[in-house]
C-alpha cells in the first residue's frame, strides 16, 4: 500500500469516498511510513491508533451510506502546540514534557469532526521560537532533502519544521502549522510544499499554546495548493472562546479555485528587493512575475516603505508577549516541577525555569521582559507598535493600487543543521519576507517555485487583502501550474 502515502488529501478524501481504497488502507499505509522515517525526528508521539479509529469511523460510515467529511479518510500530523485529549503536548519544551491536556484545542477538534486522524504530533522549535527546528527538547528535526552530492543535514525550517519534513517525504498528506513571524512559509518554502497563513483570527487559537498572541495564526500546510484550501475550509470558523475569532462565515475557497488572473493586479513590493538574498532566490522571483502575467494578470510596482523596520518591530512585539505568555509555567499546576532541598516558592519557580525552557525560550523572554520594563516600555515596545501600525497602513495604501502582492518566501534556500545555530541575527533574518504580512494580519501563502543549483527546493509568497484567502489561494494555484513542480526528495531514512 505504499503507493497511498503519495496521494494528497483531495485524492485520499475522494478515492475512499468513491470506494477505490478503504480509510482504513490508508491509515495502515501513513502509520508504517511515520513508523519508518524516525530519523527525521518529525514526530514527538505518534498515535497509529488515533489514524486508525477514525479510519473505522469513516469507513462504517460509508458503509452505512451516511454522509462523508471534508477530510473523511484523511490522515493528517498535528503540530504539537495544538492541545489534544489525552495525548502528550509538549510545544516541544521540556517543561510541558509528560502534560496530557483535558480538553481538545478548536482547531484540531473541527478536523476530527471533519473525519481526519491524527497519525501524531509533530516537532517544532520549542514554544515556535526558532526557523530551523533546532531549539526542541526532543531533538532536531532533519529535512528529508539533501543538497546534490552531500549528505550534510539541512534545516526543514521552523518552527512548522515537524510539520513540513513530515508532509515533504511523503509520511503525512498534510500537517497542521502555526504562523508568528512566517513559521508556515518559511518551512513550506524549504521543503519544497505549500502552506497558507489565514488572516488573523480566521482560525481558532483556543487551545494553541501562545506564543505571540496579537501574531499566532494556525493554518495548513500540504502539498497543493487545493488540499491547503481544503484543509483550510475545516479548520477556520468563528469561535466565541477566542475574543480575536473572526465572526465570518467560511467560503468554500477549494471551489472557487480559479487560475485565471485577468483583471487582477499583482504588486511587486521593491523593498523586498534587499540586499544579501540569494541570486537564485530573486531569479525564482522573476519567474513567478512572468508566470502571473501569463496567468493574465497585470503586473505593477509598489511601495512598502517601512519594511525595513518590520523585523526589529517584530523582534520587539514577540518575545514581549512571549514574556508574558510564558509566565504561566511555573512547576505548580502542570508540566515541570523542580523542586531543590530547602527550596521556597521562589527558588522552585527560578529552578523549574532554568530546567524547563531552553536557551532561545530564555533568550526572548529575557528580551520580553527588558522591553516590557517600566524604563523601556516606551522607547521599545510603545514605538514598535507604532511601526507596526505604519507598517499595517504601507499594505493598506498598497491594496489600491493591486489585488495581491508577490515576494519571496525567504531570502535563502535551506541550510545545514548547526549553520546559524549560534548566530540569532542571521537566523532572525530568514523571517525578513514573512514577517511584515504577519505584523498586519494579513493572509500570505507560500508556493514552490522551483530547485537551486544544489537541488533545493525555493519558495515564492503570495499576500493578500485581509479576509481574501481565495485571492490569494487563485494566485498561489497559478503558480502551482505554471512552476510544475514535482521534484521530490530522494529516500535516505
């Protein structure tokens, strides 16, 4: 049943809604290949007995002609910052290790009402902070792709980085992301797949462990640009446990999928054309101009002019809220628990601290706290929030002039495992395209455009209006079709 795990989700939903294979054979499929791709390090638990019952599910509700979900058969791998019944979540800290949440977070709970299964929960950088999936607990996460002629690990980009090795090698059709600074494009773009970050608040975050609550987005990641507006359809909704939850109703965006952009205006941002990013990387760049305008799209320039302020804006506004997030882990309802001999109050939340969260944790809280302090709070944080409004109000003089807006995901292809490890600048400087889309809300998706030199994956971003999802999910598929990607790593796990 091997063939099955190459199958996306539209294929899987409709081959076992059509009768060609059973949930169950595709459960069974998913499970042996998470079980036979550990040395990715994607998963942190996996549940073959979740896949498999609602595999059942679903096929006796076949059986018994009742009607099918939107995701009926589908396997999919839950990002471990989504809370799930009874099964470990751990945001991949050390200090939730062993929590088995009571209760479902809103986004996983509509899957499963939609008929997916969980095959597991995927790695990330610890609480999402990090680009390369090198901060977690549980180890690093590898990318199943390898530079031509090298057998050097590469980074599958963080923090989604469980998410997108897991759906690039073929042992999930598609995974569940969250999105802070570009941790759904980003990994999207170094794995060669696709994932759309919603406008804020189109997805619930009840039940996510926060990072950056005024930021965090969930949304899909997959390996077309259909099964990401499938996918998305089930997880979006409004939600009155979350006071940010957009009381909108849900389009079917999977059918009003249409790849032809006549009429439509895309704007090229000439900021983003910045010094230090990958030739090879504005060349992609350049293909997917001449792809959009063969799409029958008219193409113009525009100007974001405070976006070079975006990334020390957002490494400002992040960590704050991480600071205050994280506050709650503090050894005494859940998670960790270091308790010294003779320890006070104090001394055991100072102990479970210094034990639970690792060093990039550390590091932003620390620079969340300084920021939030009462002698830097307005030369900080206050003027970071007035830059992110300037930054909000550059995309929206923006939208009179064009539909959408096309960049690049990242400024460079994936790279080795321990590269930038040390160096937080540099690795702060993968999120310099994603970042801006998500200090203003706004709906952004990452498309494969192509291999470098080296025979990695690069990814062109698409940004849109808030609220238009299906404006750009349209220009995301014309991509799609005109790039052909079907490149594919080669097996070495």
């Amino acid at each position: 049943m091997s063939e099955l795990t190459d199958l996306g989700v539209k294929a899987i939903r409709d081959g076992v809604a059509g009768g060609e294979f059973s949930a169950r054979e595709v459960a069974e499929a998913f499970n042996a290949a998470v079980a036979g791709a550990a040395q990715l390090n994607a998963f942190i638990v996996t549940t073959p007995e979740h896949a498999l019952a609602a595999a059942h599910a679903t096929d006796a509700a076949r059986a018994g002609g009742k009607p099918l979900g939107k995701l009926a058969g589908v396997p999919i791998g839950m990002k471990d910052l989504f809370a799930t019944r009874g099964v470990q979540t751990t945001a991949a800290s050390h200090i939730l290790e062993g929590f088995k949440p009571e209760y479902e977070s809103t986004v996983s709970q509509k899957l499963w009402d939609a008929g997916a299964g969980m095959l597991g929960k995927l790695n990330l950088d610890q609480f999402a902070m990090g680009s390369s999936n090198e901060t977690s607990y549980f180890g690093n996460v590898s990318s199943p792709w390898r530079k031509a002629g090298s057998n050097a690990a590469l980074a599958p980009g963080g923090s989604s980085g469980g998410s997108s090795a897991a759906v690039a090698a073929r042992i999930a059709p598609a995974a569940t992301g969250t999105d802070t600074g570009g941790s759904i494009r980003q990994p999207a773009a170094f794995t060669g797949i696709s994932g759309i970050k919603p406008t804020y608040g189109r997805c619930s975050r009840w039940g996510i462990v926060a990072f950056a609550s005024s930021l965090d987005q969930a949304g899909p990641m997959a390996r077309s640009v259909e099964d990401c507006a499938i996918m998305l359809e089930a997880m979006a909704g409004f939600d009155p446990k979350d006071s940010t939850s957009l009381d909108m109703a849900v389009p079917e965006w999977s059918a009003s999928l249409d790849a032809n952009l006549t009429g439509k205006r895309v704007g090229i941002p000439r900021e983003y054309r910045m010094d230090g990013t990958d030739a090879e990387i504005l060349k992609s760049w350049d293909d997917g101009i001449a792809w959009l305008k063969d799409a029958g799209a008219e193409v113009i320039d525009v100007s974001l002019p405070h976006t070079q302020y975006a990334l020390p804006a957002y490494y400002i506004i992040a960590p704050a809220e991480a600071s205050s997030n994280l506050a709650r882990y503090d050894g005494v309802r859940y998670g960790l628990r270091e308790l010294p001999q003779g320890a006070n109050l104090q001394d055991m939340y100072a102990a479970t601290r210094a034990a639970g969260f690792g060093d990039e944790v550390k590091r932003r809280i620390l620079i969340g706290t300084y920021v939030l302090s009462a002698g830097f709070y307005d030369a900080y944080y206050t003027q970071a929030q007035k830059v992110r409004a300037l930054i909000a109000r550059d995309f929206a003089e923006a939208w009179a002039q064009c539909d959408v807006l096309l960049a690049p995901t990242t400024p460079t292809a994936s790279f080795a495992l321990g590269d930038k490890v040390d160096d937080p600048l540099a690795m702060y400087l993968n999120d310099v395209f994603s970042v801006p889309a998500s200090l203003a809300g706004l709906p952004a998706m990452s498309v494969p455009a192509g291999l470098n030199g080296d025979g990695l994956p690069l990814g062109l971003q698409v940004i849109g209006r808030p609220f238009d999802e299906q404006g750009v999910l349209n220009a995301g598929l014309a991509i799609e079709q005109r790039a052909g990607f079907v490149a594919r790593p080669e097996k070495w796990w």
